[in-house]
C-alpha cells in the first residue's frame, strides 16, 4: 500500500505548487474570467431587455393595429348605412317621380281622350245633322213636287197645329 500512501515531502510540495497555482489564476485569471462573465450576463441582460421593449413595442403595434382595424370596420359599417339610406332616398325619390310623371300622362291621356270624344261627338253630330238635313230636302223636294202633296202636307200641319191647341 506504499503506492497510495504519499510522503510528507510530496504533500508539502503539492500543496506549495497548488497554493502558487491558486494566487497565480487568483490575481490574474480570475479578474479576466469574472469580466467575461459579467460582460456576458451585462449582454444577456441587454438582450433581455432589447427583446422585452421589443415586445411591449409589438403589443403596442398590436393594439394600435386593432383600434384602426375596428376603427376602419367602424367606418365601413357607418358607410355602407349611408350609402343604403341614400339607395333607399334615391329609389323613393324616383319612385315618386315616377308616380308623378305617371299622373300627368294619365291626366294627358284622360284629357286627350275627352277632347277626342268630344270632337268625334261633334263630328258625328255635324255628319246627322247634314244627312238629316239633306234626307229632309230630298223628301220635302219629292214631297212637295206635286201640288196635291204641297196642300196635303200643309193641311196635316195645320191639323197638328188645331190638335196640339
């Protein structure tokens, strides 16, 4: 068991050569590791940081994103009420126009209608009258071509007259 069991002397130097060792890494490694590790979580902490404002920033987008989406939607609900209102004014207006248009043709037609009836009144009157008249001459010319028929008719007529006396 003498290979496991270490001497004094060797104890000594191990420790001497660990403790030299230890200032050596303690005075001069050691700063330059700590710098490392500070200037790595500094970075770290920088990027956590840059990546927390860069989502605060993203959910501020996003929010002012959303107010101009319902914004827009606002809008575009708000438009197509109008736009349906003006449909529904513009359809009433010509409907109403039309009606009215439609009421001066009809008082047009009704009044061209009764000129035209009136007219062909008048026209066949002027035609009965102007048969009537030119049948009474052809018969008060037949009638009163012979003298005989001249007295008898003048004699019927004055017994007319006697008899409505």
């Amino acid at each position: 068991m003498e290979l496991f069991t270490p001497e004094l002397g060797l104890i000594f130097w191990m420790f001497l050569s660990f403790a030299v060792l230890f200032l050596a890494l303690w005075r001069f490694a050691w700063p330059v590791i700590i710098n490392g590790l500070e200037g790595r979580a500094d970075e770290i902490n920088r990027g956590v940081e840059y990546a927390q404002n860069a989502k605060a920033q993203l959910d501020q987008a996003r929010e002012e994103a959303e107010k101009y989406i319902n914004d827009a939607r606002r809008q575009q609900a708000e438009i197509l009420r109008e736009a349906d209102r003006m449909k529904t004014q513009i359809i009433e207006e010509a409907r109403d126009a039309a009606q009215k248009e439609a009421q001066k043709v009809m008082d047009a037609a009704k009044l061209s209608i009764e000129q035209s009836r009136k007219e062909a009144e008048q026209n066949f009157r002027n035609e009965v009258s102007a048969f009537a008249i030119e049948i009474a001459t052809k018969v008060v010319r037949n009638n009163l071509a012979d003298t005989k028929a001249q007295a008898s008719l003048v004699n019927s007529l004055l017994d007319e007259l006697e008899n409505k006396n």
